[in-house]
C-alpha cells in the first residue's frame, strides 16, 4: 500500500460547492445602497450597518390594483 496523506477526493470539494452554490429565492431584490441580496419578504436590507429600504421597482401593489378596481 502506497500513503501519500493526500484526502480523499470530494471530501472537502463537496463542501465547497455547496458554499458557492447559494440559489436566490424567485422575488429576492437587491439593495441599492449596498448590494446585498435580500429574501423577497424583506422590506428593508438585512446587512448590517445598511437597513436601506427595499427599492420600489415593482408597480404591482395589491393594495392599489384592488382600490382600482372598486372604481
């Protein structure tokens, strides 16, 4: 037998993968001030010394669409 202490493959490149491999909720935003990705149900950034207010790019507010269509 041949020891060459060498660790065995996919060991720690599993690992690794897994790390940068992070899939982005459908939805998440990213903070103007910042850049830091947020979860969609975030109003305001979560990265510390940001708090910055979620950008308002979408135009699809419940809220408005339903008192439209009261009208």
């Amino acid at each position: 037998m041949r020891k060459c202490n060498t660790p065995k493959p996919g060991s720690q490149a599993a690992k690794s993968e897994k790390s940068s491999k992070q899939k982005m909720p459908e939805g998440s935003w990213k903070c103007e001030k910042c850049n830091n990705i947020n979860y969609p149900f975030r109003t305001k950034c979560n990265r510390q010394n940001c708090g910055a207010d979620k950008p308002s790019e979408s135009n699809k507010s419940p809220s408005e669409s339903s008192d439209e269509n009261n009208q």
